[in-house]
C-alpha cells in the first residue's frame, strides 16, 4: 500500500495538445512516493506544462497519468489538494513588495482556515495561533532557511533576497500545507555550481523526509530519478512535426 505521506506519481503516454500545436506526448514515467523527480530539458520544451498537469491545474489531451492513486485528467481537483507548487512563474510566483513574515502568515492564516478539519477551527486563539507557529518554524526548518541570516531577519522584502533564498521560503510556503507532492519549477535558474548543489540538497532533502519533488531543470544531478524533455522544432524545419512543441519523456536512475 502507498505511503499516507508522499505520492506515487505515473504517466502512461500522456500528451498536450493547445491551440498552437502540440506542447508534449509521449511521457511514461513512474516514480514511487518520496521520490525525487528531475524534469530536465531546454527552456521551451514543455517542462513546465508537464509539471503543471501532474499536479492537477492542467488538463492533458491524450494518455492518463496518476498522482497519489488519483487518475488524471479526471480527479484534477482531488490531486490539487495534495500537490502544493514551489515556484513557477506566473502561477505561484512570490510578490517582491512583500516580507517574508508576511508571506509565511499568510500561508499559514490560508491553511488554518481552508485547510484544516472543524474541529481545529473550534479551539482556542491562542491554541490555534501557536499551531500556526509551529507549522511555519517546521516548514522552515525542512527548507533550511534561518530568518536570523536574512538582512532584516523576518522583515526582509521578498525583493532583497537572493535567488537560493527566495527557492529556500517559496519551498517553506509550500510546506506549510504538508503536501504529498512538492513541485517546483526552474529549480536551477540563475545559480551558481555551488548553489545548484545547495538546491538540490534541500530537494533531496524534502524527498527523503517522505515528500515527492517534481523538480524541473536544466540539467539534472546524478542519481534523480530523469524525465527528459526535447525542444521544439524550428519553424523553418522540414519535419513533420514544424511548429509543434514535443516532449521525448522517459525515466532513469541516474545519469548516462
């Protein structure tokens, strides 16, 4: 039986189709719960379509695929609610004008109200305030970012922070919600050699704790789990497939 905790995550030739042609296909893949699940390709080759479907806020075209024991397309919302996104821009981006305070007690505020059974809602304040407390101190402490390090400690502006940094809390609000898939886009973006091993460590890290990563990048590290994606054709190429956008998908265990 599967993990209560992380999630199985399986596709079995799964596709998307949009108005301007084809964005993937093909992708079969199985990964077991607390897995840590490199989605390595070029910018542009459907990276993060893919983890945007097996997380349950994209609809696919062709194929199925399953996350936690919940068949997709068709349980999307059922998925939603155990899959929490890290970073991707335009969907789960953090907002530069705030603190990190405010970020991490907004989250926190969110799950408490949405997020928990009645009777959570019906105890006490103070009671509740220190739960809200304890799952942000835990969140940090799983994402590895110590708020006394930061130029204002809690106050720091999510603009003033460093790229790693930022990755650091966007992976702490993610957190906060204990999901059993943990997505994050662009995992590699703008780092240097060292802070991309910073990164991944701390992926690896949620992963080992129990939690499936998605993680889409550049060029993934050795032994993660690999679905690979292809750029799309040029325009002016003579293939079949010109204009459509292709994902050549497959898994491994490390790296050739």
């Amino acid at each position: 039986m599967e993990s209560p905790h992380g999630a199985a995550v399986s596709a079995e030739d799964l596709g998307l189709e949009g108005p301007r042609g084809r964005v993937f296909r093909n992708v079969t893949f199985s990964a077991e719960p607390g897995s840590l699940v490199a989605v390595e390709g070029p910018s542009g080759s459907g990276r993060t379509c893919l983890l945007l479907a097996l997380t349950g806020r994209m609809r696919t075209t062709e194929g199925h695929a399953e996350t936690g024991g919940l068949r997709l397309p068709g349980q999307a919302a059922a998925v939603r609610r155990i899959a929490a996104l890290g970073p991707v821009p335009a969907v789960s981006e953090l907002d530069p004008a705030f603190t990190v305070a405010e970020h991490l007690n907004e989250r926190a505020q969110l799950q408490g109200r949405y997020g928990a059974s009645l009777r959570t809602l019906l105890r006490p304040r103070a009671e509740r305030r220190a739960a809200s407390a304890a799952r942000i101190d835990e969140a940090l402490d799983a994402a590895g970012l110590d708020l006394a390090t930061l130029p204002k400690s809690e106050r720091t502006s999510v603009r003033d922070l460093e790229r790693l940094e930022a990755l650091r809390l966007s992976v702490a609000l993610a957190l906060i919600g204990k999901p059993r898939l943990l997505a994050v886009d662009d995992a590699d973006l703008k780092l240097s050699d060292a802070e991309r091993a910073l990164a991944w460590a701390l992926l690896r890290s949620v992963a080992d704790a129990g939690t499936t990563v998605l993680a889409v990048c550049s060029e993934a590290p050795e032994n993660t789990h690999v679905v690979r994606t292809a750029p799309a054709p040029s325009p002016d190429t003579t293939s079949p497939t010109t204009d459509e956008e292709t994902v050549d998908a497959h898994p491994e265990t490390g790296r050739a």
